[in-house]
C-alpha cells in the first residue's frame, strides 16, 4: 500500500498544479475574459484615435487654408455670415415643402 502511495504521489502533485493553474487562468487575475474584455477595448480606441486623426488634419488643413489665402476666408463668409461681394445679387432658394413644415402655426385672434 505504501509503494502505491509513493507512485501516485507526483500525480497528485502535478493534478494539484494543473488544477491551481487552470483556476488562475478562468478565475484569476488577467484571466482570460478580461484579456478578451481589454483587446476589444484597445481595438475600440484605436478606431477613435483614427477618427480623431483623421479630423485632426482635416483641421489642420483649413487653418492652413485659412492662414495662407483669402478663398478659404471667403468661402466662411459667404456660407457663414451670407456675405457678398458689391455688384453681386443674392439668390435664395426655398423648398417650399420644408418651409411649410417649418413655419409657426398662426395665433388665434384675440376676442
């Protein structure tokens, strides 16, 4: 009996081991799903960085634009403030649905 002690001993140790290790990989601290939870939270940022840099040099490029010439400013003052130019005539076009969706409903005469 005691032999067979002695050979099931190391099995019961390496068991033991494995079983420690494979908590720790479920259950444990940086276990698996939190891995999984963390990548996904990495690929997230990295597409938000991209949008953001993308918007970044967009930006970049108008202060450019605006910095070095005066189309650029033009363009902002017309379609901004509805500047124009002397000698030009303004035109502005009206979609006659949405102005009707958009216009207040009449106030009732008072008796």
């Amino acid at each position: 009996m005691e032999n067979l002690t002695r050979k099931l001993w190391p099995f019961v140790l390496l068991l033991g081991l494995l079983t420690l290790l494979q908590y720790k990989f479920w259950f444990g601290q940086g276990n698996w799903r939190q891995v999984q939870e963390l990548r996904a939270q990495v690929q997230a940022q990295q597409k938000e960085n991209q949008a953001l840099l993308r918007r970044n040099n967009a930006l970049a490029a108008e202060v450019k634009d605006l910095k070095s010439g005066v189309d650029a400013v033009e363009e902002r003052a017309r379609s901004e403030m509805g500047m124009i130019k002397p000698g030009e005539t303004f035109y502005r076009v009206v979609d006659p649905d949405n102005v009707l969706r958009n216009t207040p409903p009449a106030a009732e005469p008072k008796p």
